[in-house]
C-alpha cells in the first residue's frame, strides 16, 4: 500500500508523513527532495511552477513509487500532487502524457487499488498563516494562492481520502491510521 500525502504547501504534509512513517515504520519519501534545482531556484525567486517544470519531478517520483509497489512494501509519499493529471503521472508515469497529448488516445485508469492519495484539505487564511511563520523553506507565504487556484482535490474514483488539517496533527494522524487500519482488514479478508 502506498500513501501519497498531497495539499497545497504548507497543510502539514511532512509533519504528518514523518508522523505515520515513525507510527508503522513505513519508508517516508520527502517529494521536495526530488525536485531538480531549477525549480527549487524558481520557487525560492517567488516563481510559481508550471506544469512542464514539474514534468521530471513527477516522473522521478513515478519511480519511487514503483520501485516501493515491486518490492510489495508499504510506503509513504508526500508530493503536492495538485492537479488530477499530476497524479496521473504519479501512477502511470510517461503513459499518463502520451495520453494528455494524443486526444483520441486512452486515458488511464484514475486510480491504482493499492495507491492511495491521502489529501490534506485546509481553509486557505489558516494555511496561509502556517507558511508565513514557516522559516528555512524556500516556498512562501505569497505564493499558496497559486496552488489554491490550481487545485484539483482527488475523487473517490482515484483512492482519494480527505482529512481536515484544521485539527491538531495527533488528531490527523489518528483518523488516517483508522483509515490505513480499515483498509489492510478488508484486504486480508479478501
């Protein structure tokens, strides 16, 4: 089972996914540590990213996720994730842009069963004041309207799960190890 934990900057992901990885012992794959410099320079200049410069990212982290499905084991993603054609690339890799650019070809399954986005939802004035006192990361306060404006929160159809990060972290992480709790259940009752 693979969890990537996706939002806008500043809702929590790292924390939440350091959380669960110390909780289950789960591998914790930091998204920001895959970025090439170009974009971190770019996003540290103020510079939101477009959706060619996120392409390598994307991929890059389409491995990770399925080096860790071949070798069966649980893991832990923490990626943006912002748009649904970004988690495309995320399940489907290089196939998810041969479709996004040939109109008549197939468009891949929105969801793979053991892959799960896990979506940190927030109000944009409370995350908004999260970043601000966030010191030491090169994405700024002024830059999170960017994303709220690009946001596509996943469907049910694509192993979407919302959680509110309006609660405290503990809290967050307790309804998702409910969640993950559920999930390996039904699976072995299978």
């Amino acid at each position: 089972m693979i969890y990537i934990i996706m939002g806008v900057s500043g809702c929590g992901k790292s924390s939440l996914g350091l959380l669960l990885s110390e909780k289950f012992g789960w591998p914790l794959h930091e998204g920001d540590d895959f970025h090439p410099q170009e974009n971190t320079e770019k996003m540290t200049r103020g510079e939101p990213l477009t959706d060619q410069d996120r392409v390598s990212w994307l991929l890059k982290l389409h491995e990770v996720i399925q080096r860790e499905r071949r070798s069966g084991s649980d893991a832990l993603v923490v990626c943006s994730s912002l748009k649904r054609h970004y988690r495309q690339i995320l399940l489907y890799g290089s196939k998810a842009l041969a479709s996004s650019s040939s109109p008549d070809q197939e468009i891949s399954p929105p969801s793979s069963p053991d892959v799960f986005f896990l979506f940190l939802h927030g109000d944009y004035d409370v995350i908004h004041q999260r970043l601000a006192a966030r010191r030491g990361h090169y994405m700024k306060a002024d830059m999170l309207r960017s994303q709220f404006d690009v946001l596509e929160p996943p469907l049910k159809e694509e192993n979407g799960f919302t959680v509110d990060v309006g609660r405290s972290i503990t809290d967050v992480a307790a309804e998702v190890e409910k969640h993950i709790i559920s999930l390996k259940s039904s699976s072995v009752m299978r």
